[in-house]
C-alpha cells in the first residue's frame, strides 16, 4: 500500500539532553527520520531541547522548536501549526515515549486532532508496564522467567518470600535500567526495593528470578502496515545476563546460537511485535537462553521504538532502519521502499554480513569518585566504539583500539594486570575493563574453564581470546629480521596494532610498519554493502582488513581493494571516536558541518570515525566513509591509501588535535591552523611567554613535575591553587587545592595515574566570574561569533557552568578587554578557523584561563541561538576557499540564551555532586529567556553557588 496521503506535516519529538543510557544514538534517529519524511514532500516540525545536536539544525526540519520536553511546550507548537496531522514519538529514546504519552492522557492529541504513527498509545503501554507485558506473553505462549509486579513495599517482601533470591528488580517507565538492580541477600532487598519504587513514575517495580549466566540475545525488527516482518540483524552479547546490554560488549551477527535456536527466536520475536498493536515501525527484542544444549528461550523486553541498539544495526548492516522506519510511518510498505546500499534491491530483505562487528561500551569512572564501578542492570557507558573486521578477533582488536584510553589493543602494551587476586576480583565482580583483564588472566595461566565459570562468558569467545595469547607468545619468540610473512600476515588479520607487534618484539613500530611495507602485508578496504556482495554495492562505506595475496596463472600477485581512489582532490576529517564527558556530541555536530562545507568547497570528504551513534558515521553524510579506529595507524594508512590535500583536525576534540604532531610529523598537511600553533596553546610555558609579549595578564602559575617542586611552587603563588596536567580535555584531573597536604596528596596520584606529565599550578583567582569567548579567524580578520558568562564563578568547569549568552552583567570597560584580548591573541597565534578562549575577571580585570584554536562545545549552542552556520563558515576559511570578511554575519536573538548543563549523578548512589573544575556533565539543553527578570533564570543565579567544591 503507498503512502498515505492525508499526511502533510509531522512532529518529531527528539530525546532532549544526552544522559547516560540516552545519548546521541537519538540524534542519528531523529536527523534520518526528518530527512527520510522529507523527502516525501511532507512538513516536518521538531521539537528537541539539545543544542549540540544535528537534528536541531536549521536544514533539517521546516520548523525547529530548541524548547523543553513538556506537554506545555507540545501545546505551543500545536496552535502554532494547527496543520499538524501526525506525530512520531518513536526516535527520541524513552523522553519521546514518556512525552507521548502524558500527551495523550491529557487529551492533548485529541483535542488538536493528531494521530499517532510509528507505534500506538496501546503498544507503549504494554511494553512499558511490566505486569500487562508479562500477561501478554503468557497469552500468546511465550515463556518468561518467573515473575511479580509490585506496586509496595510489602507487596514486594511477599514476592521475595516466594521465589527466593538471587532476585532482579525493574522498576516500570525507566529508562537505561534506572533504578533495576540484582539482589542476593534480603539485608539488600529493602533499600533496593524502596529505590526501585521510588525511581519509577508509576511506584510499580517487576521483581523476577534472576537469570543469571543465561546468555543475551537481540533482534532488530521493522514491520509495514501488510504485516511483512523482516529481522534486520541478530545481535549477541558477550557479557551473559546480568549487565545492562548498553554496558555489554556485543556482537554481530550472533556468534554461538545454533540455527534451530535462532529459528525459533526469530518466530517469537515476530509473533511478539505483532502482538502488541498494528502499528508500522520498528522493534527491539531482547532474549535469554539458558547456556546448556537445551538452549530455552526466554523473552526479556520488547521496545517499540527506535533504540540504542538500532543505530549499532544500522551502522553494523548498512541498512538505515531510522529513515526505513519513517516512510513505513507514513504508510509505505517495505517492498515499495529501496534498499539505500545496493540502489537496485527492495527493503523487504535482511541483511546478510560477511564480516563481524564487535561493539564496546566507553565508560568514564574516574569522573565520578566514589562511584560503584561494577557492572550490573543499571547503565553506566556514556558512549560507545564500534569496531568491523573479517572476524571476531580483528572486530575485537580494532573495538579495543578505538576506545582512547591509552591501550593498543587486547595485551601486548605492558600494561595488563599482573596481580592475581586482582584479576579474579575484576572477572568476578564484572569491571569495565574485563576485556582486557580475560587476556591477562589467560596471560597468567588461569584455566578457560576457570574465567568460564566466574564470568559464564561462552567458551566460543574465550578460545579466540586463547588463540590470539597463543599468537602473540609465539611472535615473542622472533626478531624483527627474522620473523616470517604469515606470521606477520596472521597477527594483522587477527587484528594486531603495529604497536603491538613491535611490543612483541621490543623494536620500534616505525619498524613494523616498513617490514608490512616490504613484505607487501598492506591494508585492502571491503565495502559494507548489506548483501555479502551478491549484489553491487552503490555507497562507500568501508572497512580495512588483510588479505593474503591472490596469484594469478601468469604470476601476478594482487590484493582485492574495494576502494577505489579517485583523482579528485580531498578532505580528510578526522571524528571525535566515542562519546565521553568532555568530549560529546556537539564535536560530531562540528565534523558534520566540516565534511558539508568542504563539499560546498568541491572536495571529496572523507570521514574516519568509529562511533555507531552519530550522524558523522551515516554512510551518506561524506563522500566516503572509513568506519575504522581514530587511532594512528589506521588512519596513516587511508591517507597513504587516498592521497588527500590535508586532513581537518578541529573539529574532532582532543581525539582529532592528539593526532596533529604525528600528522605533521608525516608530512601531512594540517588544513587551518598549524600544528605549531596548536602545540603553543596546549604548552603553559610558550603561551605564557607570548602573553606576557602581547601584555595581556593571565593568573600566575608554575610547571612542577615532582611533588617537591609542586611544594616550592605553592611558596611563590599562593593557596588557594589550580593544580591540573597539560593535554587533557573535559578537566580531566583538574582541582583547587588549598594547602600543602591536599596539594602533595592531589600531585602524588595525578603523576602515578598520568606519568611523566607535566603538571600546571595557577593561582586560582576566588570570587572571579568566568566568561568564554568563540571566535573565526583567518589569520588576518577575526570575528567573535559569541561571549558567554557563566552564572556559576569561577572554578566550575566551563562545560559544567550555566552560561548565558550574550553575557548579562559584564560592562562595557571588561566587554572590550575581552574582545581585544581575543582579537590579539587569535591573530598571534595564526589561527586560521575556530578558537575558544576563557577568562576570568576580577575587580574589572580580564584574565586569560586558556586559548584552543579548535572547535569548542560551545560552539554549535552559539550556531543554535544566533541561527548562523558558523562551522561552515569557519570550515571555508580553513580551507583558503574564503576569508572571514567575505559573510554577512547577522546573528538574530532577542533576549538569552543560557546552556544549562545535564548531569547523570541518579546513575551513581553516593557520588559527591560537587561540582569544581573538573567536568561532570553529560549533556546540555537551551533555555530562551527575554529577559532577566525570568523566574527560570533567577532561580538558577540564586543557586550558583550551591555545588561548588574546594
């Protein structure tokens, strides 16, 4: 059936501030959708409160609405746009849900006459309020683990005395597992059974037997209005029940189902989507299977929306189920709808992969001191890395490589666990480093049958973990001159780094790289392509791996490269990798906008990035795509492999601007500003020296690299002190000190946890209100696209802060030093793009607290407030194609706009809240005021000091 057409204009709700267990996955969802239903001629209207991202940019959507998710603010848009005839509430996550449905008690859908598509009221119930959802599998024969809703405290004891512990409790409505918990022991059980009640909107928890060790399954499904059904990718998770699939390192397609079992999963999962309502859409379907021969099946959950899991199956297929399950919403069938890779094969088909993705969670603990590390029901990741390979072993090496937390990949670094008892407790009490720590256990000796039976891991993923050890003890055994071509060729097609390699063999991996050179072991790239290549494949989007070489009858030796190169010229933008605190989404909204303005620019682009969640990784955003690691080697070889004219660096983070000395170090061109200039912003000594030339003041400081040191500086600068390492992002690390035995106690950790860097001590100026600014410059013209004031003082990290912009009570006399001082300063340091630069003023003086010559978190907030594409402009300058006097700036605000950070301290019982200079946050929304007389912005000045820690 074709589409409906009394369908002209459609409400998107997005997902609001990234939180942990919701994060930019959303984003991806939203912007497919909103350019899928587009296409379709319909109006599309938007509604999302998160400023940092894709979705709420002026190009994709009719009408954007950057407003808080209230049912308050659905009733503005709707008498705004009486034309509304429909709304789609399944990609913005659980907030789009719950919103929808708090609509609809209201009435508010009825009384404006909207329909709901995509899913309906019916289904979100069911699936949400765990005692209908567990009648309605016991309707339709579908087994479930035993189990009680409980709407009370002594409701819930009864139910406990029943089936006996280990318990599980889920409270109803929650989203990320919020407030779900194991329980082993009834001194546990009333303090988690309080918790639970109290975390669900509806005071309903379910508390079923818990199925602990049973292995964990899921399905993609999407269905169209005639009841086809097709199961988009099968997705296993290495870690067995018991920790939140979004804490849990997962794997594509399944890797140890035997087919009669998956046979029977896929039937149910169907049976299940068509029991919950006649709705087209997509599903999520999540399953247990008792690790014996039996293989039992038992269903867990089922969400009727777009999840976290579906953009990993979108990314890990290539099929787009956000913008497929869009035009089923609007009524088409999947047999009308083209598969988007092949171009010439319909969307009623399931992918079939040739290659194996492995999925990793990113988390960020040491943000959150005091926080419970272990993994469990409650979602701790705040990102995630995806990692493609021809099998499980490179997927789960190049994973491993792109989680930026100073490893190389599995062992082979020196820098594994060597302590027993230390291993055994991490592998018993699931850490988020067990990844790592299953290699060294088996480093150690410790039997697969042993990790087997504390971890219930399958076997079938420990016997790969045994291999790759085995192949790296034998490397061990060679020399670089000795060592022979298969067993170079079997480490990198089992997805060992160089780096590794050279480990293995206590040489360099300059070494390596030039023996892979000689030896003809070089990178080929295969195209994701949905279809095992049975059919061709329109859209580069690839992967690297190794292939032995193919000897033809007349001799010639060759690998199979799929990418082609072409003689265009290029762009290389380097991504942001996985999500973390300090570096979010709004880095993937800059590299977006780059890869746009420099095809404006008539460039090739190619993007290198390898989180599953963003819109940087859709396979139609750049020319070609590299879904490989951010990490060295990797992307020396693309650019070795397509020659391009530089590579873009600000606009990735930290991630992108690390790798700027190598690039440059190589020979490769940095587009915008030059490593040089980047160097001498990040090193305190030069910046200082050139400070002091231009006569700008900035607080006193000093470089220690001993305690000592650190203790005769404090003598020359004064308590209260900054104390933080250089090259970092997000804080990491930073704190006020304000005596000499938190200063030597704060100094002591920071160089055992971050050896051999140099640590910077400021005098840190009390009382002093902070103010950022962000400007574009050519190295000529600069101009300030934006100065915010921070409502919390000074010491709160920037990221954290509530900040308004333009600022609200800074005069005229400070307004001009800050805009001098960022003239000059962005004109000394050659800048050519994007700069952030922070002060803090005291007693009407400006001091300067740091100056990045890159993309700053700001900087997509300030593009949404003032409604200027100031990434594509500042791209085009980095590029030479234009200078900053060449547009007509004309930013549009009437009254505020103030940021308000987003933090995710529910997810961690017992973490101190204080905030301070190192950052927390998880996400941001907006907040428009007209003026300052608003109630929203005097409560929060009236709270600006409340968290502060010393």
């Amino acid at each position: 059936m074709p589409k409906d057409n009394s369908i002209k204009s459609v409400l998107i709700i997005g997902s609001g501030p990234i939180v942990i267990g919701q994060a930019c996955e959303f984003d991806y969802a939203g912007s497919q959708s909103a350019r899928s239903i587009r296409e379709e001629g319909i109006e599309v209207i938007l509604i999302n409160s998160n400023p940092a991202t894709i979705m709420t940019d002026p190009s994709m959507a009719d009408h954007i609405y950057l407003k808080p998710l209230t049912t308050k603010s659905i009733i503005e848009i709707l008498k705004e746009h009486p034309q509304i005839d429909a709304v789609l509430p399944t990609m913005g996550g659980q907030t789009a849900l719950n919103l929808c449905l708090e609509a609809d008690e209201k009435g508010i859908w009825a009384d404006f006459g909207v329909r709901l598509i995509g899913v309906d009221i019916n289904a979100i119930n069911i699936t949400e309020d765990r005692e209908q959802f567990k009648q309605l599998l016991e309707r339709i024969e579908i087994p479930t683990a035993p189990a009680k809703t409980a709407t009370s405290f002594l409701q819930g004891k009864e139910i406990a005395q029943e089936f006996g512990f280990p318990l599980v409790i889920r409270p109803s409505f929650t989203l990320g597992g919020t407030g779900a918990a194991f329980v082993h022991t009834k001194e546990e059980f009333d303090e988690k059974l309080t918790y639970g009640l109290e975390m669900s909107p509806i005071h309903e928890v379910l508390i079923d037997k818990a199925l602990l060790g049973w292995k964990e399954y899921e399905l993609e499904l999407l269905r169209d209005k005639n009841d086809n059904v097709v199961i988009i990718c099968s997705i296993e998770n290495m870690d067995p029940m018991g920790i939140h699939t979004g804490d849990s390192i997962t794997v594509a397609p399944a890797m140890t189902l035997s087919d009669a079992t998956f046979q029977k999963m896929r039937d149910m999962a169907i049976k299940m989507m068509r029991s919950i309502g006649n709705f087209a859409g997509g599903c999520n379907v999540q399953f247990a299977v008792s690790p014996d021969e039996k293989e039992d099946i038992v269903a867990i959950e089922i969400n009727p929306r777009v999840s976290r899991s579906s953009a990993l199956a979108s990314k890990a297929t290539g099929y787009p189920i956000a913008k497929i399950a869009s035009k089923l919403a609007l009524g088409y069938n999947l047999d009308e709808l083209q598969n988007q890779i092949t171009k010439s094969t319909s969307a009623l088909f399931e992918p079939t992969l040739d290659y194996v993705i492995v999925k990793i969670p990113r988390w960020n603990f040491d943000k959150f001191e005091g926080a419970d590390r272990t993994l469990g029901l409650q979602m701790k990741s705040v990102g995630e890395v995806m990692g493609i390979g021809r099998s499980f072993q490179e997927a789960l090496h190049k994973a491993t490589q792109s989680l930026e937390i100073k490893r190389n990949g599995l062992g082979a670094d020196g820098k594994g666990y060597t302590n027993y008892e230390q291993i055994i407790e991490k592998l018993t009490y699931a850490s988020w480093d067990r990844v790592f720590v299953i290699y060294d256990a088996i480093q150690m000796g410790i039997p697969l049958s042993r990790i087997h039976e504390i971890t219930k891991i399958d076997m079938w993923f420990l016997k790969q973990y045994e291999e790759l050890y085995t192949l790296e003890k034998e490397i061990s055994n060679f020399k670089i001159d000795t060592l022979p071509k298969e067993l170079l060729l079997e480490a990198k097609q089992k997805g060992f780094a160089d780096r590794q390699i050279a480990h293995m063999m206590g040489c360099l991996e300059s070494q390596v790289h030039k023996l892979r050179e000689d030896m003809n072991i070089n990178r080929v790239y295969k195209l994701v392509d949905t279809c095992a290549a049975e059919f061709t494949a329109k859209t580069p989007y690839y992967y690297s791996t190794f292939e032995a070489e193919i000897e033809t009858a007349d001799g010639k030796k060759y690998v199979h490269n799929e990418s082609i190169v072409t003689d265009k010229k290029k762009i290389v933008v380097l991504g942001s990798g996985p999500n973390r605190i300090g570096q979010g989404i709004e880095f993937d909204y800059s590299c977006v906008h780059g890869v746009l303005a420099a095809k404006e620019c008539g460039y090739e682009t190619i993007m290198i990035n390898c989180n599953p969640e963003t819109v940087s990784t859709d396979f139609d955003t750049a020319d070609k795509l590299y879904f490989e690691p951010v990490f060295w080697e990797h992307i020396y070889d693309i650019i070795q492999h397509e020659k391009p004219e530089g590579v873009i660096v600000q606009l990735g983070g930290q991630t992108a601007l690390k790798l700027a000395e190598k690039l440059s170090k190589y020979g490769i061109k940095i587009i915008g500003t030059s490593f040089d200039a980047l160097d001498l912003a990040e090193d305190r000594g030069r910046f200082s020296e050139l400070l002091t030339e231009l006569k700008i003041p900035f607080p006193q400081f000093g470089i220690a690299e001993t305690a000592d040191e650190a203790a005769a500086l404090a003598d020359k600068l004064d308590f209260p002190l900054l104390v933080r390492p250089s090259y970092v992002l997000g804080g990491q690390g930073m704190k006020i000190v304000i005596n000499k035995k938190e200063l030597e106690e704060h100094v002591i950790d920071l160089l055992r946890s971050i050896p051999g860097n140099k640590l910077l001590l400021d005098h840190y100026l009390d009382g002093a209100i902070e103010a950022e600014a962000d400007a574009i410059c050519d190295g000529e013209n600069v101009y300030i696209i934006g100065i915010m004031e921070h409502i919390e003082p000074c010491g709160v990290h920037s990221g954290d802060s509530n900040a308004t912009l333009p600022p609200f009570n800074l005069g005229e006399f400070v307004m001009q030093q800050i805009k001098d001082h960022t003239k000059k300063i962005a004109l000394a340091l050659r800048t050519v793009g994007l700069i952030n630069i922070q002060f803090a003023i005291k007693d009407d003086m400006v001091y300067i607290i740091e100056a990045n010559p890159r993309a700053s978190r700001t900087v997509p907030f300030i593009a949404k407030a003032y409604g200027e594409p100031y990434v594509n402009y500042a791209t085009k300058v980095m590029l030479g194609h234009n200078k900053v006097t060449d547009f007509n700036f004309n930013p549009q605000l009437k009254g505020f706009a103030i940021k308000q950070p987003v933090f995710s301290f529910s997810k961690f019982a017992g973490v101190n809240k204080a905030l301070g200079p190192e950052m927390k946050s998880t996400g941001e929304s907006i907040l428009f005021i007209d003026d300052l007389k608003d109630d929203q912005f005097y409560e929060l000045y009236s709270r600006r000091k409340m968290y502060l820690s010393k």
